[in-house]
C-alpha cells in the first residue's frame, strides 16, 4: 500500500474531532463516560486534574446501556467524575519505517531507548486483518534458526507458526534470542509483553548485541504497564511485520509471551463484563489468538514467521491456553524442565515436539534421517526404567540394543551452546555424521546377532 492511500483510509476511518464524552463513573479498571458515541477500538484523551489538567489515554472496550466502557492505558489516578472525554483517533495506527531497525518502541509506537523520534514513513492499522486464504503461498522454503535440534529434525519454512511451550526458567528466552540474532530471515521484529523490566535491558545487551539490533525491531511492555498496552504492543508488532514483508523481506516475528497476552486479554475482557468462560478465560481470549497469529504467514511478496512462547504454568500443558495455541500453530517445540536440571540446553524435548511442514521444507532423505534418530529416542524411553535399575538385557531386541548404544550420541548431538551458531547446512552435514555412526553401530550388531546365531549349537531332537 502506497503512503498517500494509507493517509486516505486513515481520513475516511476517523470519526469527527468534535465527538466528546463526560467520565460517568470507575469501577476497577473499567471507566464509564456519557455522550461518547465512538466504536469500539476508538483511542481517547481524558482531561483529568482540574486546573493543572493532564491527558489519559483511554480505549474504547464497550457499551453497557446508554454508558460507552473504556479502559486506560496509564494510571487513573486524578480521574474524577465529569472530566471530558476526547476522541484522538477512531483508527488505532501506528507509523512504520525503515529508520524503526535498531530501534526499541512501546505499544503506541513511540520510541524509549533514547535515541530521539523515528522518522515517520506509512501509518499502518495494528487491528489489519489477516492475508486470506487464497493469497497465501504455500511454506515451501526452509528458514534458518541456528539451533541444530530444531533445524536438523524439526525444520521449519518461511511462513510458518511454531509456538515455544516452556515453564519458568527453562530457557526459553535465551533460544528466543538466538534464534533472532542468527536466523536467516531479512529482519527480526520481537514483542516483549509482560516482561520483567530488569530483564528488557539485559534481552537487549546481552542476547541481542549491536551485530542483532540492527536488523531487529524490538516493541516492548512491561509487566507494570495496563493491560490494554500489552495487547497493543502484540498488534503494534505484528503491524511492523507486515510492513516490511509488504516490502519483500523475509521478517521473523518472535512474541513473548502468548500467556501473558491472553491474561491481558482477560482482564479486558472481565472489564467489558464478558462471562468467564474457560478457567476463567472470556470468549474474546480465544477470539484473539488466531487473530494475532494468522497475521504470520507466506504471500507471494514476502512472509512473516511466527515463533511464540507459551508460559505454561505448574508445567501443565493441558491448560487452556496451551491447548489452543497448539490447536492454531503450525507446530511447536517442548521444553523440558527435566533436561534444563540436567544441564542439557537448549532442553527441547524432541520426541514431544513437531513441525508440521517439515516434509514440505526438506528433502525425504532427510525427513527419514530425523525420523530414525527421533525413533531411537522414542524407543529408549520405552525400556529407560530397565536400563536405570540394570536390568535391562542386551541382545534380545536388536532395535533396544541401537537405542541404548547410540542415546548417549544423540543427546551429545541436540546439544548446543548458545554462542555456537550453526547454518542449516551445516545442521544437514552434522545430522548426515550422526546417522553414518548409527548406521555402523546396526551393522555391528546385526553382525553379531548372525555370530551367535552360528556358533549356536543344534538342539537334540526330544524323544518320539
């Protein structure tokens, strides 16, 4: 979309400046104003404090009768009844540009790194539809993200949506970041929501580095911050993307996390007096997942692909939230609390994870060369308890005796140090190493099973 149309559709979306309203009443997070005929997604400005009058950003979130629901993007504190209400914009937008590369912003797009304003370029809505159906392009393509357990025997392609399901402390934002700072896509946008404020900064320096910020967009909210400004900096980013991929460029989208955005979303939801539904989860929860997550995908100019953490509490994957994400993604990858206390990292737990479309972005050799090492793997955890109290009994099943003699390489191999990057080539090679050595370990076997089969003795035949 060319600059003058987006300004064009912004001016034939926004509502008359002279629409205002009066605060009627607060309950909880949720303010009540009279007079304000505004749909809903409208931004606005309360005129609190008396004389010494400040603005508080507001969004429009409902009706309740003759009453129009909003909720603030910022503390109420100074809100009194009677304050005027004033519509800002009835098209929530933000502006994109190429100068946002190497840049931190908020959910309302405005830079907080302290490098001064960003250049304006496209005014873009952060509620777009996704592409339809029929647009899309088939995930044909494979997309790198340097870490061999994923690209290696789960490969993912451009376009496609993985979700991270992981508990606290299990890693997932260390493989989050690798994964942007060594991907082989165009440009990294990432969205931080709900995030530790301490924890923004050392993302930045420490994971991301001068060599992954300037490639990376990086829109953040912090865990202090309402809950109407969490889902925003998730559609601000998802916006981002889809302007650069409208460029052409392969653009990673990495959001984290999911959960916390749902919370979010129930908050809002709870305020617009929405019925809990689901564990306490509103219906306007699940609406919003797919909403946020099939703006990913693969059209004939450019992708965007989707890498979205999950924060699974008490480690239960059944909550609702886990369980739609699943419903909706294109895969997802397991980490495993039990490998992180192992010292095994990234703790992907490749036998409970997948990729849905690794047949489409890889060759079927190497889809067979992946399903024989997941396969062993699977296999030992069959006989895992045998082989831990010594009683499991080598040479009856020639398969076990493979899955026992080769673990110890295979968990070597999913290893990986974060500062030891690799290509998707080089994933391939080492992959293609692992299964030789596997390959001679069978033959060995199989050799020794025919050994002993020979040198058998003959059993006497029993009498008449």
């Amino acid at each position: 979309m060319s600059m003058l149309a987006a300004q064009l559709e912004a001016v034939e979306a926004a509502m008359p400046y002279g629409v205002a309203g009066q605060v009627a009443a607060i309950s909880g997070l949720t303010i009540e104003a009279t007079h304000l005929p505004l749909p809903v997604g409208s931004l606005c400005q309360i005129l609190a404090g008396g004389v010494m009058r400040h603005a508080i950003l507001a969004e429009v979130i409902g009706f309740q009768g003759e009453r129009t629901l909003l909720m603030s993007l910022s503390n109420v504190s100074g809100v009194s009844r009677g304050d005027r209400i004033e519509l800002v914009t009835a098209s929530p937008r933000v502006w994109c540009s190429d100068a946002m590369l190497g840049r931190v912003i908020n959910g309302l797009g405005e830079p907080t790194d302290g490098q001064g304003p960003i250049p304006r370029g496209e005014s873009r809505r952060i509620d777009a539809k996704p592409v339809t159906p029929m647009e899309r392009v088939n995930i044909r393509e494979p997309i790198t993200t340097s870490i061999r357990a994923i690209d290696a025997l789960h490969t993912c392609g451009q376009g496609q949506r993985m979700g991270i399901f992981s508990g606290p402390g299990v890693g997932k934002s260390t493989l989050m970041s690798q994964i942007a700072k060594h991907t082989d896509a165009d440009i990294s946008v990432i969205a931080l929501i709900g995030e530790r404020g301490r924890e923004v900064q050392e993302f930045i320096e420490n994971s991301m580095g001068p060599g992954g910020m300037a490639r990376c967009v990086i829109v953040v909210c912090t865990s202090d911050e309402t809950p109407l400004l969490k889902v925003r900096t998730a559609k601000v980013a998802c916006a981002i993307s889809e302007y650069f991929r409208d460029q052409g460029k392969n653009v990673l989208l990495l959001m984290d996390s999911l959960t916390r955005l749902a919370q979010a979303q129930r908050q809002i939801g709870l305020a617009a007096r929405e019925p809990p539904a689901t564990k306490g989860f509103p219906p306007s929860v699940f609406a919003m997942l797919p909403e946020i997550m099939e703006r990913a995908g693969k059209t004939k100019v450019g992708s965007i692909t989707g890498f979205y953490t999950v924060l699974v509490e008490g480690d239960d994957f059944n909550e609702p939230i886990p369980d739609a994400v699943k419903g909706i993604s294109d895969g997802h990858l397991w980490l495993n609390r039990k490998l992180a206390a192992k010292g095994h990292f990234p703790a992907i737990d490749v036998t409970q994870s997948i990729s849905r479309v690794r047949g489409d972005v890889s060759d079927p050799a190497r889809v067979k060369q992946a399903r024989r090492v997941l396969g062993l793997l699977a296999t030992y955890d069959e006989i895992a308890d045998l082989v831990s109290i010594g009683a499991y009994v080598a040479g009856i099943n020639a398969e076990q005796d493979a899955a026992v003699m080769a673990r110890p390489r295979i968990i070597d191999f999913l290893k990986q140090e974060s500062t030891q990057p690799l290509t998707l080539a080089e994933a391939g090679k080492q992959l293609d190493q692992l299964c030789s050595w596997i390959d001679q370990i069978e033959k060995a076997l199989a050799a020794k099973a025919a050994a002993a089969a020979g040198t058998k003795p003959a059993s006497k035949p029993g009498p008449r």
